[in-house]
DNA sequence: CGGGACGGTATAGATTGTATACTGGTATCT
DNA sequence: AGATACCAGTATACAATCTATACCGTCCCG
C-alpha cells in the first residue's frame, strides 16, 4: 500500500482534505464534539468569538465531508445536534496533539515573538 | 501545573498561536524542513502551487514565532537556508500526524462527498 | 398577543490568499 | 563582452474568505 497520497503535489486530492482540516475553525469544532454532541447555540458559546455565520458554514462543509452528522430532533422544544461522525472521531487523536501543542508553547511563542520584536 | 491556557476562550493567547499553525502552508513548510534545512527556492518547488508570496509571509511568520530560522550563507554562490528550530521541530510530530491523517482518508472524504451531492 | 430561545441569513467591510509579472544581483556560457 | 539563467524575493491587481452587526421566521410559554 505505502502512500498513494503526497500532499506535497498540488493535484493531490489530499490538499483539499488539508484545505479543510486547516480551516479557521475546524480544531475547534472537533474539539468541542469531543465529549458529547452538541446543539448550534451550545457551539456558538463554548467556541468564544466564532460568527453565527462562520460556525454555520463550517459545520456545513464538515458535514459534506462526513466529518460530523446534522440531527433534527423533532422532541419539544425542537432542536438540532451535531456529533462527530467516525470519520470525524478519528480526526480527533491528531487534532487534540495540535491543540495540546498550541496550550503548551504558548510562552515560547510569546518570547521568540518579543526578542523578535527588540531586535528591531 | 495543568492547563494555564484553554484555547476555547476568545481572549486566550493560545487562540494566536493556533490561528498561526493553522494557517494556509504552515503544515507544507515544516514538513517540509522535515528532513533538511532548505533554500526559498527548493521550497517552492518542493511545495507544489505555492506562490512566491505566500511563502515569503508564511517563512516570516514561522521566523517572527521561532519555529524557522533564516540564516544568509555568503558562500560562493549566496544563498538563504531555512531551518526549523528546536521549536519548530517540536511541532513536526503533531503535524505530520495531521498529514497522515489527511493522506490516508482521502478515499473516505471523497466517498462522503459524494455521497453528499447525489443526495441532491 | 408579547416576549424569548433556537437556528440560522443578509449585508457590508476588512483581511487574507492567488495569479502573474517583474527586479536586482551574481554567475556561467559563448 | 554580451547574453542567458538562477536566486530570492517585490509589485500589482484581483478573488476568496473572515468578521461584525443586524435581522428573520418558527415555536413555545404565559
């Protein structure tokens, strides 16, 4: 089998796959359907500062890749739900080691970005 | 210890970090420089698609945050070499995680997708 | 019938990304 | 010496994406 895919070439299918996954706010919505599935307003207030527009059209493209389900659930009050498809869940291992990273580099960061800044 | 940052908040600093690693071509430069450090030109050919532009900002970026370092050889001929630093190096893992993920369900994306648009 | 929660749309503006062409310096070929 | 080519980018114009802010229709509760 070895690799059929390199992302490296541009007509790779696999660039669009990495398009998507790199999307402003993909990491988070994954993360945030770690645990359990949640409604659209539950993800507008976990993931701080996200658009009711960019959450909308985000979710609309990870759900066209599979990579979430969208439920209306007809009970009263009515209301929709969104989880993690498998595809998606298998998404999670890789993007919670790129979310972990971020939480713990951030003084490194912070510091190569201020000695940067008094070189100047 | 434990967590001091949490990405989900909007006015977290690890919300910048993310926002940097998740850009465009970061994922393509630092596997990029995987192996070897590289020269612009090397990278732009190994890179397929990108635009000089693209790559000019993205290596300031990386630069500006630690993760690349950029060093003039004044050899015969001069060039400039790329370099991922410790930093840098420690996000190969994560990432390449994320490549692999990416090359691998190629096939599952694109079944999902198409599945999406005869459901139309 | 008034008001609020839910799940979004609409519109406009700012930011970011892409395509394509070009530049200035050095080296090599003839 | 002149032409050509490589290197490391810039410049410019255009297109796609993201953000802020406001608004909408449906359903339920009182």
């Amino acid at each position: 089998m070895g690799k059929a895919y390199n992302i490296m070439a541009a007509t790779c299918p696999s660039r669009t796959v990495l398009h998507r996954i790199g999307a402003r706010w993909t990491v988070f919505i994954v993360n945030a359907l770690d645990n359990r599935p949640m409604r659209f307003t539950e993800l507008k207030a976990h993931i701080r500062g996200i658009t009711p527009k960019a959450l909308t059209e985000t979710l609309r493209a990870m759900e066209y890749d599979g990579l979430i389900s969208r439920t209306e659930i007809p009970a009263n009050p009515p209301h929709v739900e969104y989880a993690l498809t498998d595809l998606g869940r298998s998404l999670l291992a890789p993007l919670r080691a790129v979310r972990e990273w971020a939480e713990s580099h951030v003084p490194d960061i912070e510091r190569a970005r201020a000695q940067a800044d008094a070189q100047r």
